[in-house]
C-alpha cells in the first residue's frame, strides 16, 4: 500500500481521538467553558503540525518542530528587534511558560517565497499565529530555513505581481 493511504488513515485516527476525548463534556451552557473553544496544549498543536509537514512537499524533509524548539524560539525573541504591543509579546511569553495554545493559536508552515530580489525561493518557515476575534493577529516565526534559491519567471507570481511581492 501506499504511503498516501497510511497517511490518511493516522489522520482518521487523530481525529477519532480527539472527537472521542470530547464525548462526556458539558456543551448545552451547564459549565462556565459552554460555547467557548478549548485551549489545545503545545504538544499537541506540535504532534498535529507533524503529521501535516510529513505530507507537504518540502516539509517532509525536514527535522520535526518540537515544542522545546517552539518555547526555545519565543524566549530568545527580542522584542526590541520586532516590536509588538506588550500584550502580545505576553501572550507569546504565556505559552512558553504554561504550555498551551490561546484560543486562535495555531502552527503553520510557508514552502515558497516569491519576489524578494526578483527569486524565487523554496524555503521552509515554521510561524505560530495568534489571531483575535475581530481578525486582528500577530504571526511570529519558529523556524526561517532557506533551501533553495532561483531567478523568479513569470509563472511564479500569483495575481499582479506588482501589487503583491515584497522587493
């Protein structure tokens, strides 16, 4: 069998367990949590993130991200080489320390980088996101690997490159 199969069947898996580990819980407001979701540990926004980079086509290559990787990139940062308002750099700071994820907390990976200096690059960065509910956020990164580098053709550019690419 194929390793496309084995892949969809642990992530079948997954997420049996994670509809199961919700069977028992309160969900019709007889507990103060009613309605809100709940807060997923680092761990396993890491174990998840995993699973996900062993599809992707430049992930798949990759060292694991580990949580000590994430809580080692959130307290070397140095606020004063990328300011963000105090609360923010706090509630990065806050799961580094408790090790759990804020509601709109989530890992992410980017493969591909198009336009700077006219390349095309195939790069692998890992960001942790924290989005508000009014859409607002801040993406800070884990990890900035660049792989591979090309002069960038016209197919690369989405859209109007011109509006669109950071030079």
């Amino acid at each position: 069998m194929n390793k496309t199969f084995f892949i969809r069947i642990a992530l079948l898996i997954i997420a049996a367990i994670g509809i199961s580990s919700c069977a028992g819980k309160a969900t019709r407001g007889d507990s103060p949590q009613a309605g809100r979701a709940e807060v997923q540990t680092l761990a396993a926004a890491v174990r998840t993130f995993n699973v996900e980079a062993r599809t992707d086509p430049v992930g798949k290559s990759q060292p694991p991200l580990t949580q000590e990787e994430v809580i080692a990139a959130i307290r070397a940062w140095d606020p004063s080489t990328r300011p963000v308002p105090e609360e923010t750099f706090d509630r990065y700071q806050e799961i580094a320390d408790t090790g759990k994820m804020p509601h709109g907390a989530t890992l992410h990976s980017t493969r591909r980088w198009v336009g700077y200096r006219g390349f095309t690059f195939t790069v692998w960065w890992v960001d942790l996101s924290i989005r508000s509910n009014d859409g607002t956020g801040f993406t800070f990164r884990i990890r900035d690997r660049k792989l591979s580098s090309r002069q960038a053709r016209p197919e690369d550019w989405p859209g109007d490159h011109r509006q669109n690419s950071p030079t």
